[in-house]
C-alpha cells in the first residue's frame, strides 16, 4: 500500500501536512530523522503511519504517562494494534504485555521513559525486531528546555542496547537552536533527515494586555467573548489555581482546575472533562496541557506571565488546533517578573544557567512591552523570518490607540542612566528622573546628578513603561542578574541624536490627570549636553568590548 494510502485508510485523511510525507519517507527508508513541527502540527501520524508500514515493532518514548492510554485506545480503533508500557500497569499486565510483544501482537508499543531500561524490558527487547524508535516531546532531554525530564538521559543506553540499531525519530515544538542541538547530541542521532515546518499558526490572535484587575478582567471577557466555547487559564501557582476556579465557579461559569498538588484521580476526572466538553474551562498551572490534542480550544489566557518565550508559544499553542480563530491573552503585571525572577533565584543552580533563565525571561518581558508585531517578536525567537512587519491578526497591529512622541523622554531616561554611571536598576533611575528624596538617593548622592528631577511629573509607572519599551527595543540593555543594572547599548546613540524618533501608545503613559503636565514637560526640556559624552562613551565601549571579544552591544 502507498503512502497516501495508508493515511486514507488508517487516519482517514486525503493528504499529509507539509513536512509529514518528506519525514515518513525518510523514516521508512531507515534514515534517522528530526522532526520540529509546532503544537498541533501533525507528529504523532510522522510515527504512528511508518510504524504500520514497516515490518517488526515501533517503540515511542513518551513522556505523557496520563495519555499513553488514549492514544493506545484510539490506535486500536484505528485497527492498530498497540500497547503501552508504565507505572500505571499492575504486575499482570505489565507481564502480559511483555507476553504480547514477544508474539508479535503489536506495531507500535509506547513506553515511559522510566521503563526502558528495566531489566525485564532490555531481555525481552534484545530478541525482538525493532524497527523504530520514536522520541516523541523530544525536548524533554534537554536541561534548558521547560520540561526537562531526567530518564530522557537514558534513551541512548536503550538504544544501544539493541541487537542491531534501528531508526530513531525525535520529534519536538521546541525550534530553539540550543535545544535541538542538544536533542541531536544527546539522543544521539545519526545524520538525521531534519524537517522544520514553518511556526507561525495565522489562526491564533495574539494580544498582551495590562490590566490592573485581572479576575475582572477574565469574566467580562469571558462573558463578552466567548460565552459557550471551550478554553484554558494558565496561572502559575496551584493557590491561584484553586482560587480562580472558585471565583468562576461562583459567577456561574463552568470551570475545573488542574494542577501537580491534586490527586491523579481528580487531575485525570478534570482533564477529561473537560476534553470531552462536559466542563468548559479549565484552570492550569504548566503541569497541564503537554500531547493535549483537543481541536477547538478557542481560547488560551494566562493569568499570569510563564517564565519563557518557548514554554508561552507552547501553552498559547493548545489554541485552535484545528485551525478555526482562537485567542491567545497573556495577562501582563510587574510582579510577574518577581515571582519569575525569585523562581530563578531560588533554584539554587549555577549561574551560567541562571543568566540563561533571566535572558530567556527578560525576551517574554520584552514581548509584552513592545509596540511591534507580537507575531513577529514570536517567530523571531525561532529564527523565523515573517513576510510582512505587520501580521495585522495581533493586537499591536490592530490597536488603533493613540501613539505619543516618547523621543525627548526616552533620552532623557537615557542620559539618566549614563548619568548614574550604568550603575543602578529601573527603580533607582525612575527615583532619581523623579526628583525623589528616598535615603538611598541621597546616600549615593545622586540627587547631584544633572539629570535629577527632570521627569518630576511623571508617574513611577509612566517612567518604568518607557524603560520597558526602551529594554524591549534594544535601547536599554538590562543586565540579566539578580539585580539588574541598566546600561546604554550602542542603538542608544540613534535615540540620543534624535536620529530615532520613538512612539508608544499613550493611553499607557498617563493617568487622567497628568496629561496637561506631561504635554508642559514634552515642549521643554534639551539635553543636547550628553550627546558628547554618550560618543566617548560609546566609544569607550566598543574598544572595551573589542579587546574582550564581546559583541559591540554592550
Ligand atoms: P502534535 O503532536 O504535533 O502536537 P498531533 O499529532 O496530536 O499534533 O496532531 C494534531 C491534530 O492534527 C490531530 O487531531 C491529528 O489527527 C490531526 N492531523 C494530523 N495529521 C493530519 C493530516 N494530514 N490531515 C488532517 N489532520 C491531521
Ligand atoms: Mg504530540
């Protein structure tokens, strides 16, 4: 039977998705393969369709222990026969399954990671024809991803095991270079045919939104929206887990919760109530979601910021998988970050990583400060060049709010910052543009500095916004500590000689009554005078950052 065929007869689909066929192919043929297709994109069948046509047994490593009996069931519905092998079987199964194996009953058996390489497993599987071993979420083998799962570590020790080598496929949403190299390294893959198929999903609709009552915010949008469709809550601690479905539960919406602290029994119920449609909503932390495949989710929303740009597209992801418009809300607040940073801060890691989480934190950060296409800002983090700057289905390309002129602010920000001699976080710069009479001002003696209380009419959170946007654009860098410092980068320069002109959405930058002060403030006001000194600066940087081989940036 031809490919096509298969698909048809089995899967009951007239084609492949792009990527698909060109992967089965080579899978087919015996090539190692790679396979990075966004959530919902089609892996499983890149398999689940090689596994029926090759002669002797696929094995996929899964992590997804919860679903393995799922994908199981509706395998065997399809005609194929499959088995699953993990902590959830008793002794007796577990033995007759291996009893299945060893008589050919299978094509495709899907095993926990943990399982591998248990003695009774390897003994059995050394006899036996392999054919294929699948990685599914392959990402879960790298410490840098977000689902790190140490028995992935193991995988290569199983493979090796094998009387004669088989194919191995891995499959991952994960696109970033670090990890699939990581992935390619540590499983150990053999010039891999490697399939990337494009990320941008045009039906999801990104927006990023401030809005200072967050449970309000949800039901009136809830309400406004999506009345009757089905969709997920993202929150990042299980107490607001609990509460938030209390909340909604109470104004009558129909809501679960599913997080790490509940029992596996109530965890499964909620999950499977809601896949099946009986419960609308559910409440999540990042436990739930991973190898979900519910076609119409129509809405994603996090209540809270997760702590990178890789484990937001995946979440955001569960959206529209079966192609219809859905919504992807990520509610956005200043203590995000804190609750992200102390996160980081906590895990007593060593410091290279943790400058890694803070980088890879601080790129979420941007994305929701920034005016560009938060479509573009997403597809860049992949590497992905998108045709148009304005993807015109996210709400920094619909927003039709007003913009301000921001330029004589952002230098005088800038000069500030130069001013403190880049020794000083956000706080520290925001007190001093403010004119403020705070101990620790005054002690490092900074109220001397030219640029003291020259922003005296703007609002702590006016100030903060423009840094924010500055950081996000590259005008700004911010060191990516425990502390972090803000610095000039060399782009300040643009800003600075007013070469750049900068805009912002105004609505973000004033409350009512500022407006008439701040309008005074945009007229007055040259700070001409650090242009000079920002060149010998920049200057100085460059050769600093020659002589130590850093990239001229800093
Ligand atoms: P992934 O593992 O990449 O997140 P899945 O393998 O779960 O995605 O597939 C997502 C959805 O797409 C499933 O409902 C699946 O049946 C469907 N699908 C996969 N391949 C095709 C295809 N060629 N045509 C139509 N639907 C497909
Ligand atoms: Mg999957």
């Amino acid at each position: 039977m031809d490919l096509q065929n298969i698909l048809k007869t089995y899967f009951g689909y007239d084609e492949f998705r792009n990527g698909q066929d060109k992967l089965i192919e080579s899978i087919i043929k015996g090539r190692d393969a790679l396979g990075i297709m966004p959530t919902g994109g089609g892996k499983s069948i890149c398999y689940q369709l090689p596994a029926i046509a090759l002669d002797g047994i696929t094995i996929v490593i899964s992590p997804l222990i919860s679903l393995m009996k799922d994908q199981v069931d509706s395998l065997n519905e399809l005609g194929i026969n499959a088995a699953f092998i993990n902590s959830t079987l008793d002794n007796d199964e577990f033995l007759q399954i291996l009893e299945g194996i060893r008589g050919n009953s299978y094509k495709i058996v899907y095993v926990a990671p943990e399982r591998l390489n248990t003695d009774s497993f390897i003994n059995l599987v050394k006899d036996i024809r392999i054919s294929l071993v699948a990685v599914d979420e392959a990402h879960c083998i790298s410490q840098w991803g977000h689902d790190f799962r140490p028995s992935y570590l193991e995988i290569p020790r199983f493979i090796n095991s094998l009387k004669q080598r088989p194919a191995v496929a891995a499959f991952t949403a994960t696109a970033t270079k670090e990890i699939i190299k990581e992935i390619n390294r540590l499983i150990g893959l053999r010039n891999p045919i490697e399939v990337t198929t494009g990320f941008d999903r045009p039906n999801l609709y990104y927006q990023v939104l401030k809005v200072s009552n967050k449970s309000k915010f949800l039901i009136e949008y809830l309400n406004e929206n999506f009345k009757t469709e089905s969709g997920i809550v993202y929150c990042s601690t299980r107490k607001s887990v609990e509460s938030l479905v209390k909340v909604l539960s109470d104004k009558g919406f129909s809501a679960v919760g599913y997080h790490g602290g509940m029992n596996s029994e109530e965890r499964q119920k909620n999950q499977d109530d809601f896949i099946l449609g009986n419960k609308r909503i559910i409440v999540a932390t990042n436990a739930f979601g991973m190898g979900i495949d519910k076609p119409d989710v129509r809405f994603v929303i996090h209540y809270n910021m997760p702590k990178n740009m890789e484990a937001y597209y995946q979440e955001a992801g569960r959206a529209g998988r079966d192609g219809e418009k859905s919504d992807c809300i990520l509610l956005y607040s200043a203590s995000d970050i804190v609750k992200q940073k102390l996160m980081i801060q906590n895990n007593d890691i060593d410091p290279k990583r943790q400058e890694i989480l803070y980088k890879n934190l601080q790129y979420l950060v941007n994305y929701c400060n920034t005016n560009d296409c938060l479509r573009n800002q997403i597809l860049n983090y992949f590497d992905e060049d998108f045709a148009n700057d304005k993807c015109k289905n996210c709400s920094n390309c619909i927003d039709s709010s007003e913009m301000m002129d921001i330029t004589l602010e952002a230098q005088k920000i800038l000069s500030c910052i130069y001013r403190v001699s880049q020794r000083y976080g956000a706080n520290m710069v925001i007190q001093v543009l403010r004119g403020s009479k705070n101990k620790k001002v005054l002690e490092a003696r900074l109220d001397n500095v030219s640029t003291y209380g020259i922003m005296k009419e703007y609002s702590d959170s006016a100030i903060s916004e423009i840094i924010m946007t500055l950081v996000s654009s590259g005008y700004i860098h911010m060191t990516h500590d425990k502390y972090p410092v803000l610095k000039l980068t060399s782009k300040s320069a643009d800003v600075l000689s007013g070469k750049t002109k900068l805009h912002h959405k105004k609505h973000l930058l004033q409350k009512k009554d500022e407006k008439e002060k701040a309008s005074k403030s945009i007229k007055g006001g040259n700070i001409d005078f650090d242009i000079e000194l920002f060149e010998k600066l920049k200057q100085y940087r460059y050769k600093i950052a020659q002589e130590k081989g850093l990239p001229p940036y800093v």
